[in-house]
C-alpha cells in the first residue's frame, strides 16, 4: 500500500542525510539501520551519519553491520563529550543531502516516516518539519514509561504553540544551517528547542506533520529523573535569551501544584494510578529544582 495517496516523482525527490548521535548503545544503532534499510523512501537517496559522543570504551563499530543497503559513515566527537548537539553539528558538516534528517538511535521509525515527512515539506513548501513522536513501553508497562511519554516531546503542542521543535523527529533544509548556524556546541538539552526558534524568528516556516511518525522507547526510573535533571538545565538557557521571560522561580512555583488525574487518565492497569500521580508531580519539581541550581550557578560565573 502506498504511503500517501499523492506521490513525488523519485527523480524529484531530494537527497537525505538522517544524523543520529549515539553513544555505547549498539545495538539500537544496529536496530535503526535495519528500520532505515526498510523505508519507503528510495535507499540510494539515503546516506546515514552515525557520531559517537561518548568517553566509555572509544568508537565502537564492531557490531554494526556494513552490508547496509543504504549508505552510512561512522564520525566521532571528540571535543564535546556526551554532547548530542556537538554530535549532530560533527554530521551536518559532513551532509550532503538537500535535506537533514535527525532521530535518536532509540526509535524506531515508520516504514513510511521519511517518505511522508518529505513530502509534506516539499508540498507545503516549509523550511523545517517536525513529525510526531509515540512512545514504545516495550514487554513491562511502569510508572516511569507512562511519566515520561506524558511529559516528553509533545511535538505538535512545541510546532504549533511555540514554534519548536525537537530533534527526536526533525526534518531541516539543508540551507537553513548555512544561514542560522548549527546547534550550540557542547549543550546536553534545550540546543533543538533555541536552534528551530531562532531559525523561526529568522523567517523561516516550521510545520507539524501528524503521519510522520517514530516510536521512541520509553524511560526507566533512573534514566527518566536523569533526563529531568537534563533538561532542567537546559532550559534555563532558553529561558535566559526569552526576551519575554517570567521570573526566574515562577515555574518551581507552578511545580509545587499538584498534577491532576487528567493529565494521567488512560487504560493503564498494571500501574497505580498513585504511582503515576506522585512520579508526575516529583519529576515536574525536580525538572524546575534543576533549572535553579543552573540558574545560580550561571550567575555566580558571572560574578
């Protein structure tokens, strides 16, 4: 069956380079690359960027296969460590398609996800698409998966409320780059969020594409409060350069108001909906504890 019911000529259709940073997860990276060998999309416009970004044990290929249908190129990041920006920015160097592709190595994307992302920018006629992002509990549902899918990546509130986007799912004209920049070097979180809003306020058009679709793996305990502490930081970043920012401690305010159950009322019945509540209200105070102690630690740098 086809993707869509409206197809782009292959002659017409533009040259892809999808980047994908990754660390000591192997074999979700050998994963991708099978899901990526079965897209819908022509294989010989495909060339994949893998960077590896981490201190661990060195870059590490022996377990990716090398038969890939599809072209593919192992960079590395040297500098910034653990930084997936400074990763992503090691492939856009190197990319040679009409247009950036970015996923994280722990999704899975549909077989149709590049095929209908690229064609509903090239109809469109936007500069940046963002397409929508499920979450993947896999065997063992648990009050962490269900948290995280709950409070991560809501691409089309981001799209259409903020005029963000995030790299989990992101589709860029290769030439927004040469006229914006790349992403922040060095950042852990938020470099998706200030890149697309200044690429934004540049002038350039962003859309949210619904049928566009990668599943993303849920996070366990340890990994999601990780991510929190992340993502606390990074918004401090972006908080500072909002020209219309609220005072600093107005959104820890706002996390200390309990979650109601609508924020957590679906059919999940191996898990207590108590769980879920207090990890949501936990994961939200600690989110905004994280962004103040970023918040003081930046200001003291600069005294």
């Amino acid at each position: 069956m086809d993707c869509m019911s409206k197809q782009i000529e292959s002659s017409d259709q533009p040259n892809l380079s999808v980047i994908i940073p990754y660390q000591d997860n192997l074999k979700e990276v050998e994963d991708i690359i099978l899901t990526l060998e079965n897209q819908s999309y022509p294989s010989e416009k495909i060339e994949l960027l893998l960077i590896y970004n981490s201190s661990l044990n060195g870059l590490n290929r022996n377990s990716i296969p090398v038969n890939s249908e599809i072209k593919f190129e192992f960079l590395e990041e040297k500098i910034h460590l653990n930084s997936p920006y400074s990763a992503r920015n090691r492939g856009i160097e190197r990319a040679t398609g009409d247009i950036i592709v970015f996923i994280d190595a722990n999704s899975t994307p549909d077989k149709c996800w590049l095929e209908i992302g690229i064609n509903f920018l090239i109809e469109m006629n936007y500069d940046l698409v963002a397409g929508k992002v499920d979450f993947d509990f896999g065997e063992r549902i648990t009050a962490a998966k269900i948290v995280d899918s709950l409070t991560s990546i809501d691409m089309k509130n981001a799209v259409e409320g903020r005029g963000v986007a995030y790299t989990a799912n992101l589709f860029v004209k290769k030439d927004v780059f040469y006229n914006v920049g790349t992403f922040e070097e060095k950042t852990r979180s938020g470099g998706d969020v200030r890149f697309t809003k200044k690429a934004v306020k540049t002038g350039y058009k962003i859309g949210f594409c619904e049928n566009s679709l990668v599943w993303k793996k849920a996070r366990d305990f340890k990994s999601l409060y990780q991510k929190k502490i992340r993502t606390g930081k990074g918004y401090f970043y972006t908080w500072k350069d909002d020209e219309e920012k609220r005072i600093w401690f107005y959104n820890l305010l706002r996390a200390f108001k309990p979650p109601t159950s609508k924020r957590f009322k679906q059919n999940h019945d191996q898990v207590s909906s108590v769980v879920i509540w207090f990890h949501l209200y936990l994961v939200g105070i600690v989110e905004q504890l994280a962004f103040i102690a970023e918040y003081i630690k930046y200001n003291l740098r600069s005294d």
